[in-house]
C-alpha cells in the first residue's frame, strides 16, 4: 500500500491512462475522485471502480469548471496531496494544415488544461504540507511526430512547465514530475488508429509497436505504475523531470 | 517484495549508493551477489547485510580489469543461480582539467566508471539473456548533463554511461533486457566527502562548501543514498516494463533550474 491515507484527483480519470492510474493508486490505499469532461463515462468509471471512486465532471478548458472540479475533490476528499493532470485530447496536423479552432482546443486541453487546474489544485496540495503532481506530457513532446505539430507543442509545454512548476513549489514541498508515454492501449489510441489505417485500424497498432524497442505498444497499467512511481515517496528526491514510458522509442 | 525470487549483482556495493541499493533489494525479496574493490569494506558489508538471514554474498574485485569482471559475474551465478538485474554502480571521481589532469588519471577515470559498465555487461549480459531477459540499471550522474569545472574526465565518463545506456537498450531490446540509468544529484555519501574535501583542500572548510552545495538545490538538501535505491529498484523492478533506454535524474531538480 504505497499511497495509504493520500487523497488524489486525476484528471480525464474515467478511461484510458487515467482510468488506470485512479484504479492502482485506489488500489494503493489511496482515495481518488476522477474528473471528466463525460458524465457518463465518469459514471461507468466509478461503477468500475466498485463505487471506490468519487467523481466530478467539468472541462479543463474552463476556468471556472477547474476551480469547481478542484472545490469538489478537495470536499469529497478533505484535502489534497496527490494531482494527475492527464486529461488530454489528440488532433493532428501541420502548421498549415491544422484548423485554427482545433489548435486552440489541442492547446487549451493539454496545456492549458495543466495551468487551469493546477491554479486551484496547488493551493490545497500546500494546505495539505506538500505532494506530488503528476502531469502527462507525451513522447510526441520529445521528438518530432509528423503532423502531430499542435500536440506537439502542448505536450512539449506540459514538459516545460513540469519544471517551472518544480522550481516554483519546490520550497512548498511540492513535486512536480512529468510522463511522457509512447503509444498506450487506450481508446485514444484506437481513434487514431482506425482515423490513419481506415479498415485496417491493426495496422496502425503494428506500425506504432515496430517503432519501440520493446516491439510492442504499452498497457495503461504500465503507465499506471510510472505514475505512481513518481506520485509516492519512492521519488521524494525527483522533481522537474520528464520520464519517458515509451519501450525505448525516444532512446533511438 | 517487489524483487521477490530476482537475482541480482550490484557492482561497488559495499558503500555509498550501492550499499543502499543492496540493502534496499533485499529487503524487497532479491538475492544478491554484490561486488566492491575494497576486500574489508566487502567482508564488513557483507556481515551487516546478512544478518537477517537473507542470501547475499560479496565478492572482491576491479570493474576495470577483464579478468576481474569476467570472475566476478561468474561467482555471482554461480552463487544466485542465475542473473536477472545487474546495477552497475562502481565509481570513482578524480579531479582535473583536460590539461591539469595526469594520463593515468583519465584512463583509470574512464576505465572504472565507462570501462567497468561495459566489461561488467560483456559477461553479466549472456547470463541474463540464458535468464529469458531482465534489467540492467546503470549509475550515471547530474555530471553527465552540466559541465561542473574541474571535473572533465568524470563528466566524460558519465555522459558516455547515459549515451552506452541508450545503446545497451537498443542491442538487447530483443532477449527483453531493459537498460536505463539513475542520474543522481548530491548525495550523502563517503564519495560526495571525499570530493568536497579534496575541493577544500588540507585546511579548507570543507563543511561550508557542502553547505553551499545543499542551498544550491532546489529541495535544499542532498539526497539521502536510500532515495537513489528506490529509483533503481523502481527501473529494476517489472513497475518499469515500457521504460527502456531512459536517463532519470534523482537530483532534487537540480538540472533544471536556471
């Protein structure tokens, strides 16, 4: 039980990566209320999780939806140590081909989604003596994915202001650290496989697996485990760094 | 027991960083082989770490010299069994500019610190390959990433650890062998000691150097040896299943600051 007695909210918690990382760190004894921008996949989520989960609903692109889904985990939760900001969304695209208001959803999700939350989730963590944040960058923040450039530069933002936000809490006793996964088992991953490879969505999958090392894409569950890693006291001398989940795919 | 039923060989274990990651890997269920160049700091070692009955043998050897190497992987598996985690940690830090620093000094720098990674994996490599995969985790440094003066042959052969980490996970992604590196900040150790105290000179104060080391880090402290073990246990250990070839700083930030 690595997380007994913390209290943590993860952000597009109801599937996916953070599905995973609610249910291990539930699993390690922690309390976890999931945000989501579905209500009812958050629902089917928390009737996953055996009711384990509380829950609230709002989009991270809102300022007043964050700071009310932070008031709701702090209240169902009686405080805060632990923040996963893992909601995320993926569109693809070059400088000149990506449509405008998809750049600016790509950027107010990912990146701008870490700040809005992080505004109202910072202050709790400080009340509570310190803790740890989480946020999912990508590998697609590390190297360069070809029409991938808006996703790109949010999760290469994520990254950025990882360590500025280490350097600004550190003295708070707040550490912020960041993943940065290759391609998961998610159902991200499988929109964006069937969107590329039409009827052969599998295709996608093999071509994604032959870039890693390993040979293979990710499991949520192995992204789950980094998160706590990273999340619990085991990195209590681990703070700005981005760590590649990724089966070696940046290393080569 | 996150190691429960692995065995592993921990190169430079009888002190420091490495006597944690003994300590630590134990107490999570591994058997381990560990190896240092010092015979009595072994024989000591050794006696602590089996107190609690566990199984764990310490053998006298130089990381540096093939024969050694070659000696001292095959009296770990003979020991364990088998081998599925090496943690080559053994280093020594010389001073020295390019210019100032004596041959002999930069070839006994590299051959310890890149030299000893490269021979220890030659033979502990095969042995995990014949175990169906594994882990290797090597002991890098913040020294690989900024150019501390003075220190040129001891960044050098860190920087060159970080990079053979990449290419050791390149070669054996295919026998399941993950590689990646720690890459500690300051730590409490005899090392970190005798560095500062060769900084101060005979009748420097070596305490105030240390002092302004520590203000320099973003959590104002150094890192106590055990928080290093729970990194490595962490890219040791199946948690870290998709996490190959990485370079992870347990440096209390210190790399990103300005």
């Amino acid at each position: 039980m690595r997380l007994q007695s913390k209290r943590a909210l993860v952000t597009g918690g109801a599937s996916g990566i953070g599905f995973a990382i609610a249910k291990r760190f539930a699993d390690e004894g922690a309390s976890v209320v999931i945000a989501d921008v579905n209500p009812a996949q958050a629902d089917d989520a928390v009737k996953k999780s055996g009711g384990k989960f509380g829950r609230t609903v709002g989009d991270v692109c809102k300022m007043r939806d964050a700071e009310r889904m932070v008031q709701e985990a702090v209240a169902q939760l009686g405080g805060l140590d632990i923040l996963v900001n893992n909601a995320g969304i993926e569109t693809t695209g070059s400088v000149t081909t990506a449509d405008d208001d998809q750049w600016e959803r790509q950027i107010s999700v990912n990146l701008n989604g870490v700040y809005r939350i992080s505004r109202f989730a910072v202050p709790e963590i400080i009340k509570a003596g310190g803790g740890a944040i989480v946020n999912m960058s990508s590998v697609g923040g590390l190297v360069a994915v070809r029409e991938y450039s808006a996703y790109g530069a949010s999760k290469a933002g994520v990254i950025q202001l990882t360590r500025s936000m280490a350097a600004d809490y550190a003295e708070q006793k707040i550490r912020v650290n960041c993943l940065c996964p290759g391609a998961v088992d998610t159902p991200l991953l499988q929109r964006a496989c069937e969107k590329l490879g039409g009827s052969d969505p599998g295709k996608i999958r093999e071509l994604y697996a032959s870039f890693t090392l390993l040979k293979r894409i990710a499991q949520p569950e192995e992204i789950a485990a980094a998160a706590l890693f990273l999340a619990s006291d085991e990195a209590s001398f681990i703070t700005g760094v981005a760590l590649p989940v990724d089966g070696g795919f940046s290393a080569q | 027991m996150r190691l429960k039923g692995r065995r592993a060989l921990v190169t430079g274990g009888a002190s420091g960083i490495g006597y944690a990651i003994v300590e630590r890997f134990l107490h999570e269920g591994a058997a381990v082989a560990f190896a240092d160049i010092n015979a009595e700091g072994c024989k000591r070692a050794e006696k602590k770490f089996s107190k609690n009955g566990q199984k764990v043998h310490g053998l006298i050897g130089d990381v540096s010299k093939a024969a050694d190497a070659s000696r001292l992987v095959n009296e770990a598996v003979k020991f364990l069994g088998g081998l599925d985690i090496l943690v080559n940690n053994a280093g020594i830090d010389i001073k020295g500019t390019v210019v100032d620093i004596s041959d002999e000094d930069w070839e006994r720098q590299i051959g310890v610190n890149l030299g000893g990674v490269y021979r220890m994996s030659k033979y502990a490599v095969p042995e995990m390959i014949k175990a169906g995969g594994g882990a290797v985790v090597n002991i890098g440094s913040i020294a690989a990433f900024l150019g501390y003066s003075g220190l040129a042959a001891y960044g050098a052969s860190k920087g060159a650890v970080v990079q053979l980490t990449r290419n050791m996970a390149s070669d054996f992604a295919k026998h399941k062998i993950r590689v990646n590196s720690v890459n500690p900040g300051v730590v409490d150790t005899p090392l970190l000691e005798h560095a500062i105290k060769a900084q101060a000179g005979a009748n420097g104060d070596w305490q105030a150097i240390k002092q302004a080391y520590v203000d320099g880090q973003l959590l104002k402290r150094a890192a106590a040896p055990a928080e290093i073990a729970s990194a490595v246990l962490f890219l040791a250990s199946d948690e870290a299943g998709f996490v190959t070839g990485t370079a992870l700083m347990v440096d209390g930030g210190y790399q990103i600051q300005e």
